[in-house]
C-alpha cells in the first residue's frame, strides 16, 4: 500500500484504487503513526492527538478499536503493539515522506561528487512528492510541530535544487520559474532573492536583477525593519560594478570552524582561584579521554559565571571552538537531548535537511562532526546525567563543562567540582564592584552584615548591590531590612532578578516528599542537625532516601565529622529562609494564599500539606526522651548523682549508635540544637516537652562548662512555664539562674534569683527542691562573709535531704563536729559545692526513700 502525508491524507492499494477512511478518528491514528514511520508512537502521544487534554474515561479500550480497525481496512500494512505503544512497518518507498528524504539524501551526494545534473534531478523528484501543505485535511495539534518544520525543510530543498540547476545549467527560464513560486510563498527568506539575482544576470538581464534586489530591500525594510543581509549586498555591488557573479549555494561542511558560541565573561568575577586551577587541571588531564568536569552548587553560588569565565581562558587550547547550550535542567521543562542536538548540527554546518531525526543518528552525527577537533563544549544547568550524556564528543581532543544544580552522582566517569559561597572578603569586593568602592569602604559594618545576609551568594551580592546602586539607598538601610528573615527574600529581587524564583526552581524539581521534608526543615533554625532529628521530623524511621535527594539537590549541606560520627546537616540561610517560608505557608494559609501576595508570586513550588506545628511537637517530645536516656547511661560521679527511675513518659521511635556508644559525646555534639529546639518548641504546644528537655539537659551543660548554653536553655524554659502557669519549672528556673550568677560572681544577682526561688519553692511545698536551692543560698552566704547564716541555712538544707530520703546529698557535707565557722569549714562547703552540685527531682521523678 501506498501512503501520503505530505498533502491531504491518501492511502492507495498497489493497484491504484484509494482506500477511503471516513472515520476522523482511525485517520488521526493512521496519520500520527505515518508521521512517526519506523518508530514507536507512546500511547500517550496517539491519545493527546485524538483528545487533547481531555481524553474520556475509556480512552484506552477506545485507541485499541481503532487501531484493530484500522488494521482490518488496511492488511498491507503492519501493526505491531510495541512498549508503550504502536509501531508502523512500512516499506520508504510506500510514504511519499520517506521517498522525499530518499531522494534529497541522494541528491546532496551527487552535489559533494561534483555531479549537479543528477542532483537537480534528484531534488526534483523529492518536490514531486509534495501536494500541498502536510495533512491538510486534518487538525491535529500536536502534529502541527513536526509538520511546520516539514515545511521548512521543503523550502531548504527548493533552494538547494536551484543552486544545483544553477550549477547544472538547467533552462533558465524553469529555474526563474521556480524561484519567482519560492518567493511568493516565502517573501521574506534572501537566499532565493540571491538565487535569482544570479540567474538573471545569467540571462541577460542585469536591470531586472537590481530591481529583484530593491524589491527584497524594500520587503525587508518595510515588515521587518532590516536591511538585506551580506549576501545580498555583495551579489547587488558586483552587479553594479560589472563583476562576475559568486555563485550561490550551501555553506562549505568545514565552514563553521572555528565556532565561538560562548556568553561574555561575568563582570567583576571575583575570587575562584582555586576551582578555576582545579578545573583548568581537570580539562588537561584528558589521557586519551574526553575529560568531563561537572560543576555543581545550589541555586546562586555562581555555578555559570565559574564555568564561563574557565571557559575564555581555556580558548587558545580548543583552537576549532567552544560550544555553549543552556539546558534548562531547573525549569519546569529540561530541554530533549535530541533537540539540542539538532541545534548543535546545525550550528555545525549540517543543513536541516540532513538532521537525523532520532537520538541515536543524532549523536552519531554530532560525534563525527567533532572527531578529531579541539572543541570545548560547555553544558549550562544540566538536569540529569542522562541528559549530558549523549551530548559529550565521542573523540580526544574535545572536553566537557557542565553545571548542574544536582551534584550528577550518576555521571560515573566525571569528575566532580562542588562550588561553595564566596569567603567574606571575595563577597566584598563583589559588593564594591557593583556598588562601588567608596560607598562599601565608607559603611564596612553594614557592608559585612549585607554579605552575612545574602550568604555570600554571588546571586544575591548583585542584587542586593543593584539595589543599592540604582536606589541610592545607604548600605545601612538595606542591612537592617535584610536582617529581617521575614522581609529578606522580598528585598533580594531586581526585576526579573529574583533570589526566591531561583531556590523555587530547585525545589520544585524535588519529589513530593522531598518537598515537603524541605519546607520542614527550614522550622530547625540556623543549626546542625543529624538524622535522628529528621526522622522525627518527618514521622518515618528511613529518612535516608530523602536526605540522599536533598544533598544530590544541593539544597542541604552535609558535613561528615572525624572519628566516624554520624553525618550532621544544614541548610543555607537563604535557603532556610525560604524553607521557612513554604512551612509558614503549608501550615497556616496554604501555597495558593501565598502565591497571591504581591512579590511573591515564586514562593512555592507546588503544593505543601506540611503540619509544622505537630512535627515539632513530635521533634521536640523525641529530643527530650533521647536526651533522658542519654543521661541515665553517663557514669556515676561525684558531680552528678543520676536517678535511677525513667525520665518520663517521651519515647523516640529512633535510636542513634553515637548515643548508645558515647552518651557523653552525643549530648556534646548535639547541644547547640537541642538548645535552640527548646526555643522552637514555643508556639507549637510542646511547652511540657521543652522543660522536661532543658531539666534533662541542665546536669549535663553544668558538669561540661557549657553555662552559656545552659543559661540559655533555662531562659528558654522559664518562657515556656510562663506560658503555661507551671510554677514548679519556674522555680527550678529561678534556682539555676541563681546558681550560674552565683558562679560568675554576680551575688547580688545571685541573691535576688535565689530569693525567688525559695519562695517558688515553699509556695509549692516541694520539699527536696528547697533542700537544694538552701544549700547553695548557704555557698552564697559564706562568699557573703555570713557564717552564722551559711551554717543555719546548709543544717536546714541537711534536714530537708534527710526528710525526703536523700541519703547521698547528706554524706556530702562535713560531720556535724566540724568547726563551722573556721576557715577549714569554708574551704571544704566551698569545695564541696563547687563539685557536688545537687539538682532538685524533675516532676515526673517518682521519689524514692533511700
């Protein structure tokens, strides 16, 4: 059977006789299938050409009736359900489309050997295929793509078979007659302008040919605003001097080397020195390879920039060219690997109509256009590996940049460049390039809190710098607005420069669970964080795959300590920022609120059903069960006498190796997030948690020094109880604030904390916390000199730990024969309390009497 597509459909029997297919929906199938002859068409593809986007329910079982159908209306043609979809085997001589590319491959082949006659021939017969425009009764939408270009690639051919009549020395008047239909059609394209300039002065007629040339000028001047491009100006000089005429054809296959497709180089770069040697060291060490070097870092770190500036200086060793394609890996849509492809050839040379159409003939093609050349080929913003991969040079001699957002794990044979914010002084030589020197050297604190705010983000350094620059805002006024978290992304945008809509890329190429375990992890805060603390975030004992997502993304940071500990985690301000910011949206107004307040249209990427408030709840309840079972496995010592019952009723549903192992150590590594974990926890109800949490914590940050810490987590814990009226934790906030000022020589402060806490203490008749907070009021009075009152106040204390059955807090003091008021006495009450610091029963303790 026979088949047409290049015109209105046809479908003919070998005799001759045409088989008519009234069904529309059998000849939309038929036609997506001759349109993709000798490949497989995915059902996806015949579904959206016979619905659109709204196929019916019984879409499937439908296609396949059509298909049987067609089948039984056509048995001289083959069927065959292939994968996901339908393959037609057809004979190329039976598609008049196939026939056409038969006959202009053969036809350029006789043109390179120097044969135009059987080329012209050759081409004459391809256009005899043509009846008109592709599948002109029929509207098929997603077909109109492939067919446009048909089109295209039809008037390439009119073209080239002129310059093979030209050169064959065809009749001149068919050839003019040709033209003069090519022109009608296609009024703005030069080359046929050219094409019968030539042919008219062949015949005699110069004056007809300038005014072809005014008629094309004029054309062009009048819809496109242009002059004629130098072609046409030189074929229209040499006619007016009298000169012979160039002959006009195809451009010679060596002609595009060398080829520079490269950007400018980013003003005022900065720093880099070395990843640039590391990348320059990279390219060199080829070793009969193309070397690959894949450049990655999360959104703004200067990624392009890096490689682009690598690139200008690595020219003079790439002599035939540097290539340069932005593949869109962040955006919604990644560019087709075999649509770049297609770009590359023919920006090599390759006319269009010898562009294979497949991936496999495409990268064939595009690695013997390269063989044995020195081309660097820079590939932007790469999506994935496998969209790199058919795009590197097959031969020595060439070698590859590309950058991605992801790290390219799965890009086995490169070799991976990671790019870091620029260190403090780079960021401000970036700013005073941007704002200029005087101005950053006039305001150096501003400056610097301005870097701290951007992260050292090159991206963001120039905005905020462009900020500056055309606002003529001063330094200070945009530090204070940036020190706002709130307002921060809002003020790092310039036009279509926006730091929010580059991390919303990234993030919305993550899974759904990645998503939303980003916008979660923004709730942490500024601080490290192991996985523990993730899988209680999430709610799932195996965070792994999503942590492995997010550090192939780039948007978390991971640092690996010495000695084997467990890998710690941390985002990027900017990008916590902005985590925070989808977490206040998913649990509060929701992404499409959001999305509507103005400025803010990048802010999520997609919908967050993220419950901060229960996640932390259940953050911070875990951390306070670990950290209790952490302290119940520190040795005994004199510093510390550890309960023996449970510390409440919290469990984790995680265990971690470093606590099990070295509770000592984990506690220590941990103890900066779980401080800021019991400042999290305010807003959330998980204010009982927190205090048990600092309670737990308190021994632990005493013994190690850690009073900073310690003083902090107290203040944190205070606030909780206020919030929730516990006067018990209030006191026991009171006593170690005392106990740490007491410390640190503040008595007076010492006193007054103290003070409070007793009467906490009576108030609440909590019998044991008042034994402990009078023995230190006793350590208070001897520094005060009094120790008529340090005697009264510790035999007090003595009597209250033996009343609530604390036999170890009694041994500790010196035998009731001691001289008291000596000196010997005072030293040894000093002595004492410096190392045996009593702690009053947490409220879930159970007391036991000795």
């Amino acid at each position: 059977m026979k088949f047409g597509v290049l015109g209105p459909l046809r479908v003919c029997r070998e005799s001759g006789a045409e088989v008519v297919l009234r069904s529309r929906h059998q000849r939309t199938v038929l036609a997506a299938l001759l349109v993709g002859a000798g490949q497989v068409v995915t059902v996806d593809r015949l579904v959206e050409a016979l619905w659109g986007e709204r196929p019916p329910a019984s879409y499937a079982s439908n296609l396949q009736t059509y298909v049987s159908r067609l089948r039984e209306r056509l048995p001289g043609a083959t069927i065959e359900h292939s994968g996901d979809g339908y393959l037609l085997r057809v004979d190329p001589a039976d598609v008049d489309v196939l026939v056409f590319r038969r006959e202009v491959a053969l036809a350029r082949a006789a043109m390179a050997a120097g044969d135009p006659a059987t080329a012209a021939g050759r081409f004459r017969r391809g256009l005899q295929q043509w009846r008109g425009r592709p599948l002109a009764d029929l509207s098929v939408p997603i077909l109109e793509p492939e067919l446009a270009r048909w089109e295209l690639e039809r008037v390439g051919v009119q073209e080239e078979c002129a310059d093979a009549d030209l050169a064959a020395g065809t009749d001149l008047t068919t050839v003019l007659a040709d033209l003069h239909r090519v022109v009608a059609e296609h009024p703005l394209r030069e080359r046929p302008y050219a094409q019968m300039m030539v042919a008219l002065c062949r015949a005699g007629r110069r004056a007809d040919a300038l005014a072809v040339y005014r008629q094309a000028r004029n054309l062009l001047v009048t819809e496109l605003g242009i002059e004629p491009g130098p072609e046409l100006r030189r074929l229209h000089e040499a006619i007016l001097r009298g000169e012979e005429l160039p002959r006009p054809g195809p451009v010679p296959a060596g002609a595009p080397f060398p080829v520079c497709q490269l950007p400018p180089a980013v003003p005022g770069f900065v720093g880099r020195a070395d990843s640039i040697a590391q990348i320059e060291r990279l390219v060199e060490a080829g070793d009969g390879t193309v070397p690959v070097v894949a450049v990655s870092g999360q959104p703004g770190v200067g990624k392009t920039a890096l490689v682009v500036t690598v690139a200008h200086r690595l020219r003079d060793r790439f002599p035939d060219g540097q290539l340069f394609v932005h593949l869109a890996g962040a955006s919604a849509a990644p560019r087709d690997p075999g649509a770049v492809l297609a770009d590359l050839l023919r920006g090599l040379g390759v006319p269009g109509g010898a562009v294979p159409r497949n991936l496999t003939a495409l990268a064939a093609a595009y690695r013997a256009r390269l063989a044995d050349r020195r081309v660097l080929v820079v590939l932007d913003d790469a999506a994935t590996a496998a969209q790199v991969r058919p795009l590197l040079p097959g031969t020595p001699g060439s070698a590859v940049l590309a950058t991605s957002r992801r790290r390219l794990s799965d890009l086995i044979d490169a070799r991976h460049v990671p790019v870091e914010p620029l260190a403090d002084d780079e960021t401000r030589e970036l700013l005073a390039h941007v704002v200029g020197a005087e101005r950053v050297a006039g305001e150096p604190g501003p400056a610097a809190r301005i870097g701290v705010a951007c992260g050292n983000l090159p991206l963001a350094v120039r905005i905020a710098g462009t900020r500056l620059a055309t606002r003529a805002l001063p330094l200070a006024v945009l530090a204070d607005r940036l020190d706002d978290e709130r307002r921060r992304l809002d003020e790092l945008a310039a036009g279509d420069q926006q730091v929010r809509a580059s991390l919303a890329l990234s993030v919305r190429a993550l899974s759904p669970a990645a998503r939303e375990a980003f916008a979660l992890l923004g709730s942490l805060g500024p601080v490290s964080f192991a996985g523990w603390a993730v899988a209680e975030l999430l709610d799932r004992p195996d965070p792994e795959r999503v942590l492995d997502e997010l550090v192939e993304a780039n948007l978390l940071e991971v640092a690996c300590p010495a000695g084997g500990a467990e890998p710690r985690y941390r985002l990027h301000d900017l990008l916590r920022v902005y985590a925070e910011e989808l977490a206040v949206a998913g649990d509060g107004a929701g992404p499409e609120e959001t999305d509507r307040t103005p400025g803010r249209a990048e802010r999520s990427p997609g919908p967050t059903t993220v419950d901060r408030r229960a996640a932390l709840r259940r953050l911070v309840t875990a951390a306070a069960a670990l950290v209790g079972t952490a302290a119940r496995r520190l040795p005994r010592t004199l510093t510390w006498a550890r309960p023996d019952e449970p510390v409440g009723p919290w469990r984790s549903r995680t265990g971690t190796a470093s606590l099990d192992a070295d509770p000592l150590g984990w506690l220590g590594t941990e103890l900066d997030f779980l401080v800021s974990l019991i400042g999290r926890a305010e807003g959330c109800g998980a204010e009982r948690a927190a205090i048990a949490l600092a309670e737990r914590l308190a021994p632990f940050s005493w013994v190690q020094g850690h009073w900073t810490e310690l003083e902090r987590g107290q203040r944190l814990a205070g606030r909780a109880a206020e919030r929730i009226g516990d006067e018990r934790a209030l006191a026991r906030t009171e006593f170690l604030g005392g106990v740490l000022r007491l410390a640190r020589g503040d008595l007076a402060g010492a006193a007054e904390r103290l003070g409070r806490g007793r009467a906490r203490f009576t108030r609440l008749g909590d019998r044991h916390g008042l034994a402990c907070l009078l023995s230190d009021l006793a350590v208070l009075y001897d520094y005060q000199n009094r120790a008529e009152d340090a005697a009264r106040t510790a035999a007090r204390a003595i009597t209250l730990f033996r009343e609530e059955g604390d036999a170890r807090s009694v041994r500790c003091w010196p035998p009731r024969s001691s001289p008291r008021r000596t000196g010997a006495w005072a030293s040894s009450t000093r002595r004492w309390r410096w190392t045996r610091r009593r702690w009053p029963r947490p409220a879930s303790w159970e007391h036991r009497r000795s």
